[in-house]
C-alpha cells in the first residue's frame, strides 16, 4: 500500500495538516513551528505533490484514494484534529466521514468541494465560473502549455501580477507539478460530501474563510455552514483564497484558539 510522505514536529495530541493543490507540507510549517510545545504536529503530501507518489492509475483520482493514502499516517490510538486548506479541507472532509471515530475536530480554510456546489447550485454563476476554471487549465495542460495553465490557475486565486512577482525558481517549480492540476480537479470535482453526510459530521468545526475570496470558494462556504452542525464560521478581512499562504500568522492565530477551545 502507498503512503503519503509525512514531516512532524512536537508531542502530545495529534494534529494532521492537509495543504492544496500546487503547495506542499512545506506549507504548514509556520502552524507546526506555533503548536508544537502543545501538540503533534503532522503535515502530509498529498498524491504527486512533495514527495508522495504520483497518481499512475488510468482511472481518475478521487478524495477516497487521497484519504487511502493519508489513512497509514493516522496514529494508532486517540483521535486527531484535522487542518486543511482547499483541496486540502475537501480531503479532510472525506477523512472525517471515512473515520468519523478517528476525528476529534476540523479546522477548514475554504474547502475545494466543488461536487458539492455542482450537486447543490448547478446552474449558479459561481459554479459556471469554477467549471471553467477546470476546463481552461485542463486543456492547456493537455496542449503541452504547462507554464500558461499555471499563469491562469495563480492568477485566479492570487490576483493580477501574482505570477510575474513569484521569482524564477518558484515558477519552475509550479510548473513543473501543473500536470497533476486535472487529477485534483477530477477528485474535487467527484462524489464529494454530500448535504446529508455533512450533518453527520458533529464534531467541532471551524470554517475559515477570506473576505477577498474568489465566489465558487465562498458559495462553498455558505453550503458548510448549512450543512455542518456543529460549524463556527471566521470570515478573515483583506484575505484571499491563498489566505494560509499569504497571511499565515493570521490563519494559524484562529487554528491555535480553536484548538484550545476544542481540545480542552
């Protein structure tokens, strides 16, 4: 069986970091640097990001293979808090309804469950306009122009200029990984929780969320706060999609409060 490639810092009770599409565990570690003398920290990576396999399967990549991978890093005994972001928080969401008795609670910055909003809000303008998001940077991956599928993902959720002010380095590096962008979106895309199963989830929840977000993200957010039943909504002033990314000292203060209260 596959495993995800995991780092970890600190002791005491276990809290699983689940970062995007187009990051890294990497990402987290502002989070596991703040909450290490209190608890431990575990940031994975997902399927063909860091160093986690790739997705070689002919068939599409769905949030049960994500979870299957990440199922082995879960620890033996007592159950973890769960952080993620984006893609991310939609993997979380499948791990919380796959292992209900393993989850003591979520931490969500704007969960990617775009089968969600497709089943709930087919034909809303924030449902059209994530679809093509899907569908543009699909078919330039597939035309063999990496860089341009890059350029329109980053510049969709990080605003104009994002990608001409990334240095050099960091473009390779985006694009170099853009070909897995279309099994993410296949997996965001699939099953998906559905509203039913979100009220099942009765675990504490923040839902975290950026004021300057993008509208699929936050119309996403308003079907959690409906569906979650135990939800406590934080909508962040000035923060974008990338919120965890750009403004990390923000994002990790309300993980780090909400852990306190939750896990007391």
């Amino acid at each position: 069986m596959e495993r995800a490639y995991y780092r970890e810092l600190g002791a005491g009770p276990t809290v699983l970091c689940i970062h995007p599409s187009s990051s890294s565990s990497a990402q987290w570690k502002p989070l596991m640097a703040r909450l290490s003398s209190r608890y431990r920290v575990v940031a994975v990576d997902i399927y063909g990001h860091g160093r986690s396999p790739r997705w070689e399967n002919r068939r599409d990549l769905t949030l049960a293979d994500e979870v299957e991978l990440i199922a082995p890093v879960l620890p033996e005994s007592g159950p973890v808090v769960l952080v993620g972001h984006s893609y991310g928080a939609a993997v979380a969401l499948e791990l919380a309804l796959t292992y209900p008795d393993r989850v003591a609670a979520l931490a969500l910055y704007e969960p990617a469950s775009w089968g969600l909003l497709v089943r709930e809000r087919p034909r809303d303008p924030a449902t059209r306009e994530i679809q093509a998001l899907r569908e543009d940077t699909d078919r330039l991956v597939r035309r063999g122009r990496p860089a341009d599928a890059t350029r329109l993902f980053l510049t969709y959720w990080a605003g104009a200029g994002a990608w001409e002010a990334l240095p050099d380095d960091r473009r390779r590096n985006l694009v170099a990984g853009v070909d897995t962008l279309p099994h993410g979106w296949a997996a965001a895309f699939g099953e998906g929780p559905t509203m039913t199963q979100l009220a099942t989830i009765r675990v504490p929840c923040l839902l975290l969320s950026g004021e300057r977000t993008r509208r699929p993200a936050a119309a996403v957010a308003r079907l959690l706060e409906r569906g979650l039943p135990t939800v406590a909504t934080v909508a962040l002033p000035g923060l974008g999609h990338l919120g965890p990314l750009t403004d990390p000292s923000t994002v990790d203060a309300e993980i780090e409060a909400f852990l306190a209260s939750s896990t007391s």
